[in-house]
C-alpha cells in the first residue's frame, strides 16, 4: 500500500492510499477517522487527481457531520457506562 496523496483542512486530516486496484480514502479528525474504499475500475478512478473532484462541499459537510454524530454517540456510552456503576 502507499500513499498518493496526503491533505488537511479544516474538515480533517485526508490521506489517500493506492492498493490492488483500490484506492483508500482515511480521514481522520481527533479520536475518529472515517475510511471510503473505491475500487477503481468500479468507478473508473484512475488517480488521486480523480479522487479530489470527489470532496466537494456537500461530501465534506457530511463527513464533518459523521465526525460529530462519532463523537456525541461515544460521548453517550461513556455516560452511559460511568451512570451504572
């Protein structure tokens, strides 16, 4: 596996990976991290220049709202552990 291509902005840090014909997309952000696998020829991606038009603003709010949902839901069940005992 290696690495074609690593950013960061304010939605989290993104590194995308190339494998067999797969293309990994991890975004991390805090404690979380978000992972999106493409195979390439499913959706003809042939570089990560391909992968980029995928993050358009609709895609990012969405993971920025996952990464908020991730961190209530832990939140909760911490709670939720520490109120039974």
């Amino acid at each position: 596996m290696k690495i074609v291509n690593e950013f960061a902005n304010k939605y989290g840090r993104f590194t995308i990976f190339e494998m067999n014909n797969k293309f990994i997309i991890k975004i991390e952000k805090g404690n979380y991290e978000q992972i999106y696998k493409l195979n390439t020829l499913d959706f003809l991606i042939q570089s990560s220049e391909d992968i980029n038009k995928i993050f358009d603003d609709i895609f990012l709010q969405k993971v920025d709202e996952r990464f908020l949902q991730m961190h209530n839901d832990f939140n909760l069940s911490i709670c939720s552990l520490y109120l039974k005992n």
